[in-house]
C-alpha cells in the first residue's frame, strides 16, 4: 500500500495523479547492467527449474520463488494460472483496472503506440484446404448436384424441356455417384435425403412436363415407396394428375383419394383443391351426380367462382331449373377478396397520399385483383347466357330473371352487358326487329352502355345496306364515346361506301390512335389506299397487319394482289404460296397462281396450279377453258373433249362449248363422231352459221349425200343474217343523224365526243371476248385466257365492320369480314 496516494480534497485538478508511481526495485530497463543478474541468467542455476512445492492441504497452485530484487514472479503448473500482479513488458501495473487499454503515460523503451495491433503486420494466409479428402469431394459433388437442379429449373422456366430434362437426367447420375462415394468411405449414415428428395422430384416433373409419363410415373412411385421420406403421399396427387392426362380417370379418382386421406384437415385448402380435382374427373366420366356432391361440398366449406360455375354445368347437364337457379345465386355471392377501385382514385388535397395511390395503381397486386374480377365476369356471363334458355320457358325470360339477379349483387355494371347479350341472342335466331328494340333501350342508358349499344346498332344496320340509319348510329355512338374505335370504324364504313375515301381514311386513322391494335381499322385503311391509287400506303397497312395476324388468307391475298398491281409478279406468287399453305384448298387462289404462271411464261407451272383448282372446283368456267385450250396447244385433242363438255354442262345454251367438242373430234380424226356432234348442234342451234359451214366441209369430204341440204341452209342463214346487219347498221346511221342535229354548242359537242369514246372502248373490250358465233380455229389464245375472280368474292374489297373480341359463346359476325359485334 505505501505506492498508493490519496488525494487530499483540495487537489481536485487532477485525479489520477499517483497511479504511475512505482518503485524503484521494480525497474527493469538497467536489468541488463546489473552484473549478479546477468551471471545468474549465464549460468546453469539460472536455467534450474523452479522448485513446485504445494501449500498443504491442496492439490493445486505452485509457490512464488523469490529473486534477488525481491520479485515474485508467478510459475504456473499444470493446473495454476500465473499471478496477475507481475509486471510485465516493463511497464507498471497500475493498482486499479480504471487506465484504458493502450493508453499509458509511461511508456516502456523501445515500444510503439499500437492500441490495435497493427505494427505485428497482416495475418498469415488461410490454410488452403486439401480437396483431395473424402469429405471435401462429397462436398463439391453436393455443389454440383444442387447447381444442376437449379439449371433444370431454369430451363423449364425459359421454355426449353428438353434441356431441363437432361439436367435433370444429369442430377441424378450425379446423386447416385455421391452416394456410391459416401458408402465408400463409411458415412452413408449423413446420405442427404433432402438432395435425393430434390433430385428425384424435379426428375420427375421434367418427365411429366415431357410427356414421358410412363417415366414420371415410376420416379414418382420410387418416391412414394420410400418411407424415409416426409410427407410423401402428398405427391399422389402429381401422380393423379398424370393419369387424368393420360385419360385414366378410375385411377386419377383412386390417387386423388389416396392423397386426401393423407392430408390431415389443419390443410383445408389443399384439400378443397383436391376435391375439386375429383368434380371435374367425374364430370368427364360423365357422372354428374358424383361430381355435383364434391363441387357442393366445396361451395358450403370454401366457395369460389371456378367451383361454382362447375355445379351450374352440372345441374345444366341434368336438367335441373331450380337448383341451377339456386347455384347462379351462389355464384354470384362468392366473395372475391379484392380492393374497391375507389381506393385507387387520388384525392386532390394530399399529395403524399396521391403518391403512393399512383405507385400502386398497376402494381403486381391490382393487377392480379384485375385479372381475378375479369375472370369472375367471364364466368358469371358465360352461366347467364348458358342457363337464360333453360331455367324459362323462352330464353328472353331466362335473361330477365339474370338480369335481376345481378343487378342485387356486386356485378351490378353486367347486368347492361347481359341484356347486350340478350340482343345477340336474337340476332342468332334472326329475330332482327326484337334484336333493334332491346339495343334501342341503351339509347338514355349512361355513356358506355349507350355507345356499345349505338355500336351494335351501327353493325346492324350496315349489314342490311340501310347505309343512312347506320351512319345516324354511328354518330350516336361517337358522341357518347369519342374514343370507342368501333363506333369510329363503323363511321368510317358508312362513309367508304360513299365513295368519300379521303374522308373514311381519317376516321380509319382516328380509330388507330385510340386504339394501335385494332386490326379492323388497319385493314380498312389499306382498302381505302387501294381505293385512292396510293398503293406504297395500302402495301404498308397489309404488312404491319401481316406482322399482326400472321395466318390470315385476306391479309396474305390483298398483299398479293397489291404486288401485281404494282408489277411485281414474282412477289404475288410468293405471297400466294404463303396462302396455299393456310388454305390449300382455295380453287381461286390456284387459279390466279396458274394465271400468274401463265403470265410468266412457265406453262408446265400454269398448267399444275390450274389442274389443281379444277380439281377442287370443276365449275370454273375460264378455268375449264385454259385447260381445254393448253391441251390444244400441246396436240393431245383427246383430253381437251372432257373439259369443253364440261363446259356444256354448266352453260348449255352457249354453243362455243359444243363447237369446241366438235372441233376436237374433227382435229383428232373422229371425223365420224366430229359428224354427229356437229348435227346435235345443228339440230339446236338451227341459224348457227359456223355449224352449217364445218358441216358442208365435212359431208364434201367423206363424200356424202347431205352436202347440198347444208349448203342450202347454209346460205338462207347467210342471207337473213346479212339482212339483219344491214337494219342494225340503218338503225345506226339514223340514230346518229338524229344526235348530230340535235347537237349544238361545244359542251354538248364535247359530251357526245366522250359518248363516242365510250362507246369505241366498250365495243373493243367485247371485241377480245371470243364471238358465239365464230369457229374454234379463229379463236386466238388470248381468247381462251383465264380470268381471275377474286377468291372470296367480291366482300374481300368491303371494309370491315367494328367489332369487340368475344369469348366464343359471344361471337356473331360476318363471316367473310371477321366482324365482331361488341365493341373494344
């Protein structure tokens, strides 16, 4: 105690004054002048072990030897731990434990300020670890085993089945090896049931997902079997699953129920799900009634909406009117569990408030409560329209008593698309006028309804060509709705068939703005650039259409058709190879490609599109002659007969077809048969001047007795013919002295100069048109040449009428067109 100061009360300046003082004997910085200390560490006794006698009575704790400057330095033994009162480093040890560590004023010879440490310099390097032991290769085995799995799933996530189910193939030799390698080296005790859990499963959904379900079967039994396993029974239901593919329905029943009884009811809504599974088993085995008991069930635990539209298919199947009633109820008193759309309205005085509104408008979670009230719509609709016919005794009342049901519920706006419906529902039993009056009620409904109705309204009237009614409604639709593409295609219509095509061409484009998708509109505009001549602007519609609907036959035929008129013919042939392969069996379309063909100078290419659109449709006219005329050409008079009695079939009173059977006989040396054609044609057409002619040819060439009858004829037909000219050529002049008498002043001079010009134009196209009354051998081959009609008629050049896309229940439409009639 003699080193320990107390500090008087008045010296309160510093109060850790004394804590440094120490005494003298204790200084160890002159140890190494000290001569007796120096010699006693030289010699052996300095190196003497210290001498460990106990303190009796213990067992432990060795004495302090004493040196010569009175010391005690502490020798531990064994078991001792060494006195805390040595000093150490040669620095004092403060009596107290208030100094900070490292933190001194005296401060030894020779040392640093180092509190952290950082003079003795980095740590030494990490071991590097010894990958060839035992474990450390099971633990890079694991690795690999866990990374294949997870490239498995990837894959699958990208599409690619076939890469996953290598990577899972891959997964489980590797497994396999790690515990071939654990077995080995004695630890199949820590064999990992986790992985092998992992790699059999995912092993087995690839070979379900690759339709190898024979496969997945077994890797799924391998598992169940397994009794190591936890909770494998639950993969039954994986199992059932697969056999309902597979059309096993008893065995998908008997899996389903081995995994219910395995599932303990704390997971209810596993197995609802289940139960679910099982109704819809038994509705595709037919047994309705066993179904009806799993979906009723489900309805009174836990109703949803997929479950619920499941027994009113049922009870439809059955029959049953009041219980279908009673499920429609149901259905529509299934709680969703999602946000009013008020919520996401943003109130005008907070802004923090409108922030966040706006972060989540279309966030992950409204969209997926969007997604699940359209879903349950599309339900509640598609019952509505389903039972509206069975549950009355007309379907009109059946929509009524929907109607009411809905409007007391949350769907209230659907009660408006149901009488919608309703509207359709007469139109598909041609009931138009009771199909007007329902849409004529929407006209004092609110705006959307109003412009949908207007909408429908429009269409109508466009298809029954009352043009003035359909233009009125569409105004009316456009005027509750400006942004309702339908009702601005439907304006646009009425327009273009007034042949105001700039006019159309901005409602067209109007509709396209609001609506980028709408491939009506883009359609139409590209008619009404055909119309206008701009062919560049219509061939840019079709194309982006093209990119749009990639299988459509009109889009594919108008690019086409764009093509040639643009003379580009090896481009129209490529397009209409491309519709080939969408409707082979469209005659027309192989017509015009054997006319293109022919065009091109490729007669063998011509002549296989040709054979083939007649045999798909024989009653081509100018396809039956092409034909006839290129076996003709090719000397083979025998196969041409067929095609010109065809012809004779389809237009009997047109005596060309028979001449050219007779002609035929005549060029392939039938002259006999040549003979009697040409007298069955006599005997129909009795004034026909080109029949008696060939027949004084021949009846003088065989030598016949006939010769002079013919000739006869032949030349009081000749005269009375003459005759005729002479009165249509008098009529002629004097019709013409009588105009130009008439005539005075340029305009009308002028007038008669186009009337003329007309005339010479319409006189020289029937000029090309091969005569009835001339011979085959005077026919040129431009005579014969096909004419292409337009492959679906002459609706490929009218506009398309607005329409909404539909479910397939919904769908009414001109089929030509594509037309909807609901709006967007």
């Amino acid at each position: 105690m003699e080193n320990v100061h107390l500090v008087p009360e008045e010296e309160e300046d510093d109060l850790y004054t004394g804590y440094n003082d120490y005494n003298p004997t204790f200084d160890s910085e002159d140890l190494h002048n000290d001569v007796g200390f120096q010699q006693a560490v030289r010699t052996s006794h300095g190196r003497r072990p210290p001498m460990t006698a106990k303190y009796p009575g213990t067992a432990i704790g060795g004495r302090p030897i004493g040196t010569a400057y009175g010391s005690r330095i502490p020798v531990g033994t064994a078991m001792g731990r060494p006195m805390t009162g040595a000093v150490q480093d040669g620095a004092a040890r403060p009596m107290t434990a208030v100094r900070a560590a490292g933190y001194s004023s005296s401060i030894a010879r020779g040392s640093v300020f180092d509190p952290l440490g950082q003079a003795k310099g980095p740590a030494p390097p990490l071991e590097r670890q010894n990958e060839d032991t035992p474990e450390e290769k099971i633990k890079i085995l694991e690795k690999k085993v866990n990374d294949l799995i997870e490239e498995s799933c990837l894959a699958h996530a990208r599409g690619d089945l076939q890469l996953s189910l290598e990577k899972a193939k891959e997964a489980g030799r590797k497994e396999r090896a790690l515990v071939r390698q654990r077995e080995q080296t004695g630890t199949a005790d820590h064999i990992n049931l986790d992985l092998t859990y992992s790699v059999l499963f995912n092993l087995a959904n690839q070979y379900a997902n690759n339709d190898m379900y024979t496969e997945a079967l077994n890797t799924y039994q391998v598992i169940v079997k397994n009794k190591m396993f936890n909770n494998a029974g639950r993969l039954k239901v994986n199992m059932a699953n697969i056999y309902f593919k597979q059309k096993n329905y008893t065995k998908a029943i008997k899996f389903y129920r081995m995994a219910l009884d395995q599932i303990s009811n704390a997971h209810n809504a596993m197995r609802i799900k289940i139960m679910q599974n099982i109704g819809v088993v038994f509705i595709h085995m037919g047994q309705y009634s066993d179904a009806i008991t799993s979906f009723e069930y489900i309805m009174s635990e836990s109703p949803n909406i997929k479950t619920g539209f499941n027994l009113i298919l049922c009870y439809y199947a059955i029959g049953d009117r009041e219980r279908m009633k009673k499920a429609f109820q149901k259905l529509i008193c299934v709680p969703l569990d999602i946000d009013d759309e008020d919520k996401y309205i943003p109130a005008n005085d907070d802004s923090h408030a409108n922030m966040v509104i706006e972060a989540i408008k279309n966030d992950k979670l409204h969209q997926m409560e969007r997604e699940r009230k359209a879903l349950a719509e599309k339900y509640i609709m598609t019952s509505a329209k389903l039972i509206a016919p069975a549950i009355e005794s007309s379907f009109a009342a059946g929509f009524d008593w929907c109607v009411d049901m809905v409007k007391g519920s949350q769907y209230v706006e659907l009660a408006n698309d149901l009488e919608i419906n309703k509207a359709i529902t007469y139109l598909r039993q041609r009931d138009f006028k009771q199909a007007v009056e329902t849409l004529k009620m929407f006209e004092k409904k609110d705006s959307r309804v109003k412009s949908a109705a207007a909408t429908n309204l429009s269409f109508l009237y466009f298809l029954e060509k009352d043009y003035d009614q359909a233009d009125r409604y569409a105004e009316l639709a456009m005027s509750a709705d400006r942004y309702n593409p339908a009702a601005l295609i439907n304006k646009g219509n009425t327009v273009f068939v007034k042949e105001d095509y700039e006019k159309a061409a901005e409602f067209y484009k109007e509709a396209l703005r609001n609506d980028s998708s709408c491939t009506e509109a883009l359609y139409n505009l590209g008619l009404t650039y055909k119309r206008l001549g701009r062919l560049e602007e219509a061939l840019d519609c079709f194309l982006k259409l093209h990119a749009i609907l990639r299988n459509s036959a009109q889009v594919m035929y108008q690019l086409a058709n764009l093509y040639e008129m643009l003379e580009d013919p090896h481009q129209a042939i490529e397009w209409l190879m491309q519709l080939t392969s969408v409707t082979p069996t469209d005659a027309q379309v192989l017509a015009k490609l054997g006319d293109l063909y022919d065009n091109e100078g490729d007669k063998s290419q011509a002549f296989q599109y040709y054979y083939e659109s007649y045999r798909y449709f024989p009653s081509n006219i100018s396809v039956i002659e092409w034909l006839g005329a290129y076996y003709i050409d090719t000397q083979f008079c025998e196969k041409a007969i067929q095609y010109f009695e065809r012809a004779t079939l389809i237009q009997p009173t047109q005596v060309k077809w028979q001449l050219m059977v007779a002609s035929c006989y005549r060029r392939s040396g039938n002259y006999q048969k040549a003979l009697e054609t040409y007298k069955d044609i006599h005997r129909k057409f009795p004034e026909n001047v080109e029949c008696l002619r060939f027949l004084v040819r021949l009846c003088t060439d065989m030598g016949l007795k006939e010769v002079q009858d013919y000739a006869t004829k032949l030349k009081k037909v000749e005269k009375m013919k003459e005759i005729r000219e002479q009165r249509v050529r008098s009529g002629r002049e004097s019709s013409a002295r009588g105009r130009r008498e008439g005539s005075a002043g340029s305009d009308s001079g002028q007038s008669n100069h186009g009337t003329s010009a007309k005339g010479e134009r319409l006189s020289v196209k029937l000029k090309t048109l091969p005569g009835s009354n001339e011979p085959y051998e005077a026919s040129t081959q431009q005579e014969i040449d096909a004419s292409y009609v337009d492959p679906l008629g002459p609706q490929m050049q009218r506009p398309k009428t607005a329409a909404r896309k539909r479910t397939e229940e919904d769908e009414f439409a001109d089929e030509e067109l594509g037309d909807d009639l609901l709006p967007e």
